[in-house]
C-alpha cells in the first residue's frame, strides 16, 4: 500500500524533480507535491497546504536553498526540511545542518533519500507530539491553578518528601499564615501545640507509606482565635507508580465545631436538669413528709384523753411548728413559680431599715441561744438616715433567709448581719462561721434547686429554693447578690439595694450655709417629680429658698399649673416621667413662658442629655442624686 506523502520541492531542473519523485515511488511513497523555483512561488505555497516535508535543491538561478531554510523555519521550524544538491561542500553541508536542515544530500546518493524521509518523519511526529502533550499540560496547570485560586476549600500540594510548595488562597485564609510561611514544614507552626505533634507523626507515616491521611486538627491565629479543619491528602503518581507528591485540602469546620460544643452543653444541661429534678423531688417529699408525719402522728396522739395537759401543750406546738414549715415551704414553691411566671412585684413604702434589722433579730436570737451561737446585729445607718423608700417585706425575707441559711449550715462560732452605705447602695452583709462553700459552686447556688449537698443521705433539710427567691426578691429591689467564701471557715452573703433616703438627715456645714445666705429665701418653686421620695428630699433641702414650694407628678400636671400661674421663680424638672417626660412638658412651657429658670434633673449622666434638656428650653442640668451643695451652687448662678 501506498502512502500519502505531501512534499513541497524547490526546483529548477525537471529531471532533478522526476528523479526524486522517482526515488519516492520506489519507496513506496504515494506522493502529492508542488515544485517551485522562487521565493514568492515558496511563500505561496507554503500558504496554501501543510507540507509533510521541503526538499530544496542548494542552488536555483533565482533562489538558493540556504533561504529556503530560512523561510521554512521562520514559516514552520516542524517541518523538515531536506537539502539535495549536486555540488554541496562538507563546509556548507554543516553550515546548512547548522541553521537548521534536517539533513543533506547528494543529487547522485539519492538512495539515501527514503531512509532519511523516514527518520525525519518520524521525529517530526515525535515533536509535534511533544509539543501538544507540553501544550496539554500548559493548559491543564492552568485549569489546576484557576480552580485552586478560588476553590472555597484550602488546598496544598507537596513533593514527595511531604514538604508543603503550594497552597491557594483559601488555605492562607484560613490558616492565616502566609504562603511563604506555610512552605516546606513552615505550616506546622501555625497548629495548634495540642495537636501538632500527632499531626507531625501522621504526616511523616504518611509520606513514609506513600499512604493517604485524614486528620482533624486546630490552626491558631496571630490573635489568638482557633480555626478547627478537617485535612485530607491522597498521593500524586506517575504511571509507574512513583509518588510525586501529595495534594491535599482543608475545610474549616469551626462553625461545625462551635455547633457541637453547644450541643453537648446543651444536652449536659438537660442531664444536669433532669438530675436536679429528680434530686429536688425527692428532697421535697422529704421536706413534705417530715413536718407532715410529725403533724399527723401527733394529731393521734393529743386524741388520747390520757395525756396530761402540759403533754398537750407540748405537742401541740410541735404540731404547730410542722405546720409552719410545711406552709413555709409551700410559699417557697408557690413564690418561685410566681417569680417564673414574672408575676413577683415590688411595693415600695417607707421603711426603716434598722426597725427591720432588730424584728430579724429578735426573731432568730433564741435559735441562735438554742444553737449557742453568737449572734450579732449592726445597722449602718442613724436612726433618721435609716429610713428608705423599699420593700420592707421583701427586704425582710432575704435577710430571713440568709440568717436562717447562716445558722443551719454553722455548728458553733458567730453569725452577724448588718449594712453599710457604700455610694448610692446600703450594702447587706450576713456572715457565718459554718461549712462554707467551694468556689465552683459559689454561683451555682442562686439557681433554683440547687445544693452543695445532693445526695439522699443528706445533712441538711431545705428545698433548694431560697437562694434563688432572695436573688429575685434582691434583683426586684434593684440590687445584687453574691457570695464569698471558704470552706470550714464560713460565708459570708452580700446584698445591696438602692439607698433612697426619704427623711433627709441634712448634715448642715459651713460651706453650705455660707452659699445658703447668698441664695434669697423667697422663691416659688415647682417640683416636677413622680418618686414620692424624691419629692421629700427636694422640698426638704429648698425649704430655706422657697417661699412656697409646689408638687407635679408628670409633664401634664407641670404644664398645667404653668399654665394657671406664672409667677414660678425655678422649675426643677425631673426628665422620665410617665405620661408627658420632661423635654415635652419644657417644650410647651416655653410655648407660654420664657422667663421662669428650668432645671432638668435626669437620673443617668447619659451624654447627649445635656443637649437635649437645653434644646428644648431648660436654662441647666443637674444629675440625680442631687447634691445639695452642687443644686445650691448652681442656682447662684441665676439668683
Ligand atoms: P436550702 O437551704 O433550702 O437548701 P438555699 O437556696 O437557701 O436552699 O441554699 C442552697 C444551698 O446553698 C444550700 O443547700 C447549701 O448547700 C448552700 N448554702 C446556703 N447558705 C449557706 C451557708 N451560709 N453556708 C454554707 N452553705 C450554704
């Protein structure tokens, strides 16, 4: 069979070509080829075909086959190109295979033009193969490189050592370290020194085994934060089966991890709270059934007509005392749900707090005799200082319960209580010598149900619940609760509450009573306020400046007496008020009066409050709690 061969001759002499021509049927060549003699006549047909080969003779009356090679590696360096020539030189044959030909011969050698053909072919084929498998694989590192750089997982690739020599993006994103950084082990840094280790050794087994690794493992950033990532790596071989290298990705799981970490709180919390309900079940029928046998066993007993009276007495008291805690722990249960139901409120009156002090005392003073406990009491406060706008029942049962908490859980030593004011707090202090309790369970205890002690062979008697009522109880008074404590030496439970004075003990000083004389002792003067205590305060500290001194509750009831009468000297302007706040009530007073001075009194320094009150018409501003000496001095200003 014939094959097909396309051969592009530069030829001046006919019998030349035929003789070529005749050499390639001999060699079984089925040839289809042009024969051209000028450079133009080249150039054209090198436009009009691919041509297998170029066979030139070395010299043509117009041409010359040196710029035929020329032409043809400048059009196509692939094709060969075979010098025939009857005259060529042992020089210029080398200069020509020099510049480029794939081989020379002689017009009168033509036997060796098949063979030549031949092998020159076939290398043309080989470099044209070379030449797409370098394009192929040009065009595949890009596909590689594009989808790397925006892979939305990191990936990583090694040689065959396991040394890191590339990582996308993604992966310096995640891992936050360079791609410098994460060259050759330069990664291994940035784990987490929990994990690295393991990590290393896996990674060095791997290489080892040639084998393909998974790893869950944490990267830390420069600013501390941990980046959880699942790692995978398979080999890269070639096709005998040599490893290359190693490529590999990493896939942030943090978010997967902060997942799991809440669910397995969440699913402790609820073992935790099951526990807790099953131990506060049992404490309760406990708690029930004690004072509950003791009622109905002596019940039976007083049935006796035998008994004496004084017998009778006795258990009858026993009897009482059951029922007292039975009731006190029915009222624990029935407040809590109250207070989960966000139903618990506060009545705020005008209390005592030393006369709340000494009921306490005297009510646990014999207990405390029966136990041979010192038992000690110190108000903070003078008598007329001491009275307080709170909750006085409220403030009685959180000191009931910490007293009554302090005495069960201290054997022998002191329990004291007492307050101090500490800025604007009174501060409640009970402290016992008893067990004390382990800081891990220092806040533990203010949630309900919660004990020390858990188990049923327990030492103490109680439901769990009275810390948490006296931390609700303390939060509605608009305070706080904590403990301090060390265990076998004792506790000590503070509280605090807002002091709200509602008696002013006015500590008179000189520097008071010198700016008092410069102020004139006739102004009329209205109090916008809707704190009943706040109202005492005020009117008492004025009471030297005011000629007369009137009340409003809100901005309606202000703007109205404004309206009726406008011969006020000063408007002390409380801001949040219920119905119309204090920059309304400003606003339409100033509608109607330009003169009168208005002095906002807000409760926070919040800042921007002080624009807001003199925008809408206040002459200044003054933060509760208001000092006297500051009000005094400020309103030198304008009187
Ligand atoms: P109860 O006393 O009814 O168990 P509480 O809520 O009043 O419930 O107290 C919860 C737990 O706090 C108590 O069981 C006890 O373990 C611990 N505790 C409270 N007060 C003291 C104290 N003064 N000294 C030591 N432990 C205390």
């Amino acid at each position: 069979m014939e094959i097909p061969i396309r051969i592009l001759i530069i030829e001046d002499s006919e019998t030349d070509k035929e003789l070529l021509l005749r050499e390639l049927r001999r060699g079984g060549y089925n040839a289809e080829y042009l024969c051209v003699e000028t450079e133009e006549a080249m150039h054209s047909a090198l436009d009009k075909c691919e041509w297998d080969i170029i066979i030139s003779d070395y010299s043509l009356p117009q041409f010359d086959g040196l710029s035929a090679l020329k032409i043809a590696i400048k059009r196509n360096p692939d094709i060969p190109f075979i010098l025939v020539s009857g005259t060529i030189g042992e020089e210029l044959a080398v200069q020509a295979m020099k510049q480029g030909a794939s081989d020379y011969l002689m017009k009168g050698n033509l036997k060796r033009l098949i063979p030549a053909i031949e092998r020159e072919l076939k290398d043309a084929q080989i470099r044209v193969q070379r030449k797409k498998t370098k394009a192929a694989l040009k065009e595949s590192e890009i596909r590689f490189r594009v989808l790397a750089e925006s892979a939305p997982v990191g990936i990583f690739t090694t040689d065959n050592k396991g040394m890191t020599n590339y990582v996308n993006p993604r992966w310096t994103e995640i891992s936050k370290l360079s791609f410098n950084e994460a060259m050759g082990n330069g990664w291994l840094k940035a784990v987490h020194p929990e994990d690295r280790d393991k990590l290393n050794s896996n990674w060095e087994q791997t290489a080892l085994e040639h084998s393909s690794s998974k790893a869950e493992y944490r990267f830390v950033h420069p600013d501390g934060n941990v980046a959880w990532v699942i790692g995978n790596a398979v080999t890269q071989q070639d096709k005998n089966g040599n490893v290359l290298g190693y490529i590999g990705t990493i896939t942030d799981i943090s978010e997967r991890k902060k997942m799991e970490a809440a669910l397995i709180i969440e699913k402790e919390k609820a073992e935790e709270s099951d526990r807790l309900k099953t131990a506060f079940l049992q404490n309760i029928s406990h708690e029930i059934r004690t004072p509950l046998n003791s009622i109905v066993g002596f019940s039976r007993i007083i049935a006796d007509a035998d008994l004496s009276p004084e017998a009778c007495e006795n258990y009858a008291t026993i009897i009482e005392n059951s029922s007292n805690q039975l009731m006190s722990i029915i009222a624990d249960i029935i407040q809590i749900a109250t207070i989960e139901a966000g139903q618990e409120k506060i009545q705020e009156n005008e209390i005592n707090v030393n006369e709340v002090c000494t009921l306490i005392y005297d009510q646990f003073s014999a207990d405390a005799r029966i136990q041979n406990i010192s038992f000690i009491c110190n108000p903070g406060l003078e008598e007329v200082a001491a009275y307080v706008m709170s909750d006085g029942s409220k403030l009685a049962q959180v000191l009931n319960n910490l007293i009554r908490n302090a005495l069960k859980f201290t054997k022998n030593g002191t329990v004291s209580f007492g307050y101090q004011l500490i800025g604007s707090d009174l501060q409640f202090c009970i402290e016992d010598t008893g067990i004390g309790i382990a800081p891990e369970m220092q806040t533990e205890i203010f949630k309900r149900f919660r004990q020390v002690e858990i188990s049923p062979t327990r030492n103490f008697g109680g439901s769990g619940l009275g810390l948490a009522i006296s931390k609700s109880n303390v939060e509605l008074l608009g305070g706080r609760i904590w403990v301090e404590s060390e265990i076998e030496k004792g506790a000590k439970f503070f509280f605090t509450i807002p002091y709200k004075p509602s008696r002013v003990a006015i500590v008179e000083n000189n520097s008071v009573e010198h700016t008092l004389y410069e102020l004139p002792n006739d102004l009329k003067i209205l109090i916008v306020e809707d704190e009943k205590a706040v109202n005492i305060y005020l009117s008492l500290i004025l009471k030297n400046i005011g000629k007369e001194i009137v009340h409003a509750e809100n901005g309606f009831e202000a703007v109205e007496i404004c309206r009726k009468r406008n011969d006020f000297d000063l408007i002390l302007m409380d801001i949040k008020m219920p119905e119309m706040n204090g920059y309304m009530a400003v606003k339409e007073i100033r509608k109607f009066n330009k003169e009168v001075i208005i002095i906002a009194q807000t409760a926070f320094a919040i800042s921007g409050d002080r624009e807001k009150a003199i925008e809408a018409g206040c002459n200044y501003y003054i933060t509760k709690p208001i000092g006297r000496i500051a009000l005094f001095e400020m309103l030198r200003l304008y009187f």
